[in-house]
C-alpha cells in the first residue's frame, strides 16, 4: 500500500486530522488526549486517526513533514506540527482564523433547550 | 533514557549557539521539557523552528532515547 497517497487522500477529506496513538475514545499517549481535548474546546469536527501500530504509516508521516514525534495535526491539509505549536497560534488568535477559513463558518452552536419556558 | 547533558549536545551539534533548557517530566529521562533559545530562529515560522530542532534529535527520538518532548523555541535576540 501507498502510505503517501493514503495520508494525501486522509488530509483532503478532513479539514481537520489528528494522526496520533489511539482513537478518540481511547487515546493510549498522554499527548494526543491533550490534542483531542484541546480540539473539543473549539467545536468543530476533527478526525483522529490511530497509527500507534502501524510504522510504516507513521514513517511515512515522520518523512512527509519532517517532524519526528506523534501527535501530527493537519488543518486543511496543511501541517501545522502539535499543541506546541497550536497552543501559541490559538492564543494570538491566528489557529482561530485558519479554523474560520478551513470551514467557511463559526463552529455551530450547540442547541440548547429552555426548561422554564 | 539520556542525560540532559547529552540531550544539549546533540541539540547544539545542530544549533551551536543553543541555550537548552531542560525538565525531565516524568523522572524516567525519556520524557523533557525542552526549551532552546537560538539565533538560527530567527526569520522561522514556528513550525521551522521545531523542525530544526526535532532534526537534531531525530535518531534519539527514532532508536527510543528519547520518548516524548514538549518543545518551546525563543528567537535568540542581538
């Protein structure tokens, strides 16, 4: 199998992707639980996708970005590293403006019900 | 498992200005904070930097030396 063209296929697909150690459910690395959490705050839909197994995927990956370790993150197809990175751009507000565009809207907003109506 | 000693010099092998600042997170040694001030920042995205930096650990990260690094990069001033 491919892994370039499978990754190249995962990224235009998703605006977001997570490439990380286990799944949404069940993160197995203290680092993408911390991703996957720091993605919930925003309200937009994210994919995370397992490559704990699978290294020939995750070389791949290392080789495609130049960047060693998991989690990867690609908004829109184009990397954007980890939370290191993340963490900086979401507090200039810059991460907030590349989610803006990557979706063409704000996060929908979770309905809420009024019970004393 | 690696001394920050040896951690700094394979990150100033690629940077040798690098001011390395490093916290073992877990007390396994495999496991840093890491934060490096270096002039080659300088004119680098973000992303750039890091990338410098995970070049220089690149075959610690690989053979399992080193198992997890939370990165901050400073653009050396002056």
């Amino acid at each position: 199998m491919n892994y370039k063209e499978e990754i190249e296929r995962e990224i235009t697909e998703n605006a977001i992707v997570v490439y990380g150690k286990g799944t949404k459910s069940m993160p197995r690395c203290g680092f993408t639980l911390e991703t996957i959490e720091f993605f919930n705050r925003f309200g937009y839909p994210f994919e995370v996708i397992d490559v704990l197994e699978n290294m020939p995927k995750r070389e791949a990956l290392a080789e495609l970005t130049n960047w060693p370790t998991l989690p990867k993150v690609f908004i829109n197809g184009k990397f954007y590293g980890d939370t290191d990175i993340l963490g900086p751009m979401a507090e200039n507000g810059e991460l907030q403006t590349t989610l803006q565009e990557a979706f063409g809207a704000p996060p929908a907003v979770k309905e809420t019900i009024d019970l004393h109506q | 498992m690696i001394e920050d000693g040896a951690l700094t010099d394979l990150i100033r092998a690629e940077l040798p200005d690098a001011e390395v600042g490093i916290f073992d997170r877990t007390g396994t040694m495999d496991h840093f904070n890491v934060t490096v001030r270096s002039v080659a920042f300088r004119g680098k995205t973000l992303i750039e930097q890091h990338q410098l930096v995970y070049g220089a650990l690149k075959g610690a990260l690989k053979d399992g030396r080193v198992h997890a690094v939370e990165l901050k990069t400073i653009v050396a001033e002056g």
